[in-house]
C-alpha cells in the first residue's frame, strides 16, 4: 500500500500571540487542517511562512524550521504540503498552545 503523506516537521506555532490565535483557538481541534503562506517579504525572517486557520493568521513556522519549506513556497509547491493541528494546550503560555504537524502529500496517485 502506498502512503498519501508522509510526516516532514512537527512544531509548535511562533508568534501566536501576536496574531488572531486567541480569537479563533476555541474554533480549533486536533486534525483541522491550516494552511501556509509565504512572506517573503517579511522584515524580519526572509524564510518566513505564515500559518493560517481559514483567514485568520496564527502565527509562523517557527524560524529555523522555515528555511527549506519556503523555498518549496517560493518555488510554487504550495500543495505540497498537508498541514494539520496535533496538540491544543489551552492552559499552556501561548506560544506553546498549539502545536501543529507538516506532512509532504504524495505526488503518486494511487
């Protein structure tokens, strides 16, 4: 059996206390599917890509874990990637409330 994905990074969310995380985190559940944007422009991370919950920013892939995801971004591979929520922790600081896990989705059709 051929696998659909296959697991790439998993990390917790940077940044999200300064986005819309407290907004929408009782709207978020382990497995809802986010989706990542490419700043490229970003002042402060030239590899930084955003994470997002519909239209709502939550915050970053943390830096350092960024660099080789945004030039698949950049590349135009952006279905690529399958990016789910694996762990809410609500009562944790908010920088470690959600953790989240990125898979490379297969290009093989089965």
């Amino acid at each position: 059996m051929k696998k659909i994905r296959r697991h790439y990074d998993t990390f917790t969310i940077a940044g999200f206390t300064y986005w819309d995380g407290c907004i929408v985190l009782d709207q978020l559940k382990i497995g809802k599917e986010l989706s990542l944007v490419l700043e490229d422009e970003n002042k402060f991370d030239a590899y930084a890509v955003a994470i997002y919950f519909g239209e709502h920013k939550l915050g970053y892939i943390p830096r350092g874990a960024n660099r080789e995801i945004s030039k698949f971004l950049e590349m135009g591979y952006n279905d690529i990637f399958e990016v789910r929520i694996n762990r809410i922790t609500p009562e944790a600081e908010p920088e470690g409330q959600v953790g989240i896990i990125v898979y490379i989705k297969s290009a093989i059709k089965i």
